[in-house]
C-alpha cells in the first residue's frame, strides 16, 4: 500500500476497515524494523500521519481492543484529549459503543476534530461521569492531565493509556506513581496487535482503579 492510500485509507470516513499491519509495514519503518525501508522517507510518512494520530490505528489492534472490552463488559467507553477523534471513530466503526469523544482543541498542527467530537475539559468531564466503564486515553502531554484524570475516576473504572513508559514522551511521573499496582494483565494481546513508529515506544496499557 503506498503511503498517501495508507494515509487516506487509515484518515477517511468512507473506509470500512483499517490497515492490517502487513499493510502499514510496506510504507513506516517500524519500531522493530530497522532495515525494510528508508528511513527519510518513513520519517516524512510519519509527520503526514500524526497531523490526523499520533499512534498507529490498525485493523488487529482495534480488533484486540473489541475482545478486550467485550471479555470485560466493557460497554460505555469515552475517549479523552482525542485530538481529531480518528480512534474512537474506528473503534465505533468496529462496534464499540464510545458514548462520547472529549478534546479542546488545545494541540496545534493537527486536522480539525471530527463531527462526533465534542470540545470540553478531560479532566472535568472525567469527574462528572461515574457511569463511563472505560476511558481511553492516548498520547497525554508530559504535564499533570493524565494524572488528574487517573485521580477523578471512581473505583472500578478502566483506563486504556496508549503512550511511553515512564520517563518517555506522555504523561508525568505522578501518574506513573498513581497508576503502579493497577494494571490489568493483558490477555488480549493489546500490546502484541500493536505497532509503533520507527524510534517511538509507545504501547496500549490497561489499569483499573
């Protein structure tokens, strides 16, 4: 698949399924593979890419995200600081029922929001609704935001945190400190459907509180 079909393929509200990782391989240097393509050209895939996500949407993970939620019972979910809303849209697409979408719009550089996504607080809305089962939360700034959102959620709410590792590029060390001892064994193979941009180690984690 060539990188502009990817791009559209992945970032289009007419496509009926994502790109399978095979797929997405031909055109990103990924995280474990350091000699398939040239890196300049991954890197100028990548900028394009993460103007609409800045995690890798494939057909396997939002398939692994589905059993996953449907194992747990799972079955009102929101996604926080969304950006443009492209992981909800296709988890919606895959059959989950995310209820809500939350950004507000305060990242530059990225595509508008789409429709289905409503400006307001993460961290607010986070507090106001016990009734959310799981929230979704994908590459948080390196500030306090992840933290307060892991702090407001009621006992027996689910996180799924795509994103770094302590000391990485997303989140802070007192969500990290927050979070330890809370996270729910991965069964579902999330991490394993999962791929990441060449130099890049982010990864889908899930805690519960």
């Amino acid at each position: 698949m060539k990188a502009e079909n990817l791009i559209k393929a992945t970032f289009s509200e007419r496509s009926t399924r994502l790109p399978t990782i095979w797929e997405i391989s031909q055109d990103f240097v990924l995280e474990n593979d350091w000699q398939s393509k040239e890196m300049l050209n991954s890197f100028a895939v990548r900028t394009k890419y993460t103007k609409h996500s800045f995690c890798i949407l494939s057909d396997e993970f939002c398939k692994s995200v589905v059993v996953m939620c449907d194992d747990l019972g799972l079955s009102v979910i929101v996604e926080l600081c969304s950006g443009p809303g492209w992981l909800s849209f296709w988890l919606k697409r895959y059959g989950l029922n995310v209820v809500a979408t939350i950004d507000n719009g305060s990242w530059k550089g990225m595509e508008p929001h789409l429709g289905h996504v409503t400006q307001g607080d993460a961290i607010e809305f986070t507090k106001n609704h016990s009734e959310i089962d799981l929230f979704i939360l994908s590459w948080p700034y390196m500030n306090d935001t992840a933290y307060r959102i892991w702090k407001n959620m009621q006992s027996g709410q689910v996180l799924l945190y795509i994103g770094e590792s302590n000391g990485g590029c997303t989140a802070n060390d007192e969500f990290f400190d927050a979070v330890h001892g809370k996270r729910v064994r991965d069964k579902w193979h999330l991490s394993k459907s999962f791929v990441s941009f060449f130099g890049i180690h982010d990864r889908p984690i899930l805690y519960k509180k």
